[in-house]
C-alpha cells in the first residue's frame, strides 16, 4: 500500500506539472503516454503469438501530436486517421510476421488506445481544456474510489462476473452518485463560475459514467489477452494503460458535454 501510495503521489506531480506548464507539455504528456500504452499492447499481445506493427500506432500519436499543436481541422485528423489505417493494413500484407491477425490487431490499437489519446490531445488545445480536463479527471478517480468502496460494503450482484468480477452494481451506483455530488461542489465552490449547475450536474455524471466503462473495456481486453496488468511500470498500479483506461473515456465525453452546453 505504501509503495501504491508514493507511486500516485508521483504519477500526479508529474501529471500536473505537465498540464499546467504549457500547452506544448500537455500536448507532449498525453503523446508520450499514448506511445507508452500503445507499447504495453503490442508487447502483451505477443503473449497470445500477435505481432502487430507498433510503429504505426506510434507514428499516428507521433503526428497528430504535431497536428494539435498546429491547431490543425478535422480534416487534417481524419486524413491522419486514414493514413495510418492504411499503413495498418499494409503491414499485414508486406510483413510475414504481422499477416492478418497482426494487422487488425492493429486496427484494433489504433482504434483503441491510440483514437481516444488523440482526442486528449485535440482536447488539451481547446479553449474548454481546463474544465474539461479537471471534469473528466476528478470525477473518474473520485467516482473509482467510491465504486471501491460501495462495493467493498454494499455489493452483491456482479456487474459483468466474466469481465470484471469484482465490480458490482451497488459499487457503480455509489460512483455514479458520487460524480452528482462532485458536480454540486464545483458549482458551489464556484471552479469554473461560467458553468452551471445542470450543465456540472450532466457532465460529471455522464463522464464518469463513461469512465467506468472504460475501465470495463481495458478489464475485458485484459482477459482477452489473459493478463493481469499490462506491465509494472508504476509499482502498485500496474502499467500506463492500467492507469488510463477510466479518463480515456471520460475526458472526452466531459468535453462533448460542455461544447454541446455552449461553453
């Protein structure tokens, strides 16, 4: 637990110092990151004899990086997009090793993680990254802990036994409660005063709501792989993808929520 606890404390210092600093860092953080997770996917991926073509997950995250700083369209994503479905596809067709399984499991990588780290990067240049940002983030890790914790003392029936099998339902109705509770403290401490209360109240729900199927999805790629964790980079939390799984679906869908609201 000791170890758990130090290993956060430094994954956050890092984390918002690289938020904060500039938009190049923030940028830079959630490439990096995206590069470390698509890694830890092509190295669990062998275990079960899949050899997909990591560079091209690693130069899709590389350009669109380039691409956010640039303040680049939608266009300019979707042809990056494109392009590295292709490459993905080529790779099966040229490299022996990769062949068919390889190349949609690339697919597959680029779709996931490598899509939705994209989306953190376009997020973290926007005018709304902050709230988007601190909505996404705080309600997925407080909505996380109170799920532990309901769970730990209301649980009994199993969300997805196959999946997940200490996940229960009462657990995911404390967190989503909790994601309630956490909006009406931002509105009250008066974070972001340009935000109201439904709007606070809808976010925090539904993107942390999201969160906790994104941490469903990696649990149910885990089992595919038939791993525990996808690497022990940070001791006590497994590898980066462990740590990513919740905010991979929560910031973005914080950030849908305040740009449909008109902030």
């Amino acid at each position: 637990m000791k170890k758990r606890v130090l290993s956060a404390i430094v994954l956050l210092v890092i984390s918002f110092s690289c938020v904060f600093l500039s938009e190049v860092s923030r940028v830079l953080f959630f490439a990096v990151a995206g590069i470390f997770c698509a890694y830890e996917l092509s190295r669990a991926l062998e275990k079960i004899e899949v050899y997909c073509c990591a560079w091209v997950m690693y130069t899709y995250i590389a350009i669109q990086a380039v691409l956010s700083l640039s303040h680049a369209g939608a266009t300019a994503y979707i042809a990056c997009f494109s392009g590295a479905v292709y490459l993905a596809l080529f790779s099966g067709i040229v490299h022996k090793k990769v062949r068919a399984h390889g190349a949609m499991y690339t697919l597959s990588g680029l779709a996931y993680p490598c899509f939705l780290f994209a989306l953190l990067m376009a997020i973290s240049v926007s005018d709304i990254w902050l709230p988007s940002l601190a909505i996404g983030a705080l309600t997925a890790w407080i909505c996380d802990s109170f799920a532990l914790f309901g769970g730990m003392a209301f649980g009994k029936h199993k969300v997805a036994p196959h999946i997940s099998p200490n996940k229960t339902i009462e657990g995911c109705i404390c967190g989503a409660l909790s994601s309630i509770l956490t909006g009406y403290l931002f509105y009250v401490l008066g974070i972001f005063p340009e935000i109201s209360l439904p709007v606070y109240i809808i976010a925090c729900f539904v993107s942390s709501t999201l969160g906790q199927l994104g941490d469903l999805a990696e649990s149910l790629v885990k089992r595919m792989i038939d791993i525990k964790d996808f690497s022990n980079l940070i001791p006590g939390h497994g590898g980066m993808f462990d740590r990513s799984d919740s905010l991979l679906f929560s910031i973005p869908t914080a950030y849908i929520c305040l740009y449909i609201a008109g902030i």
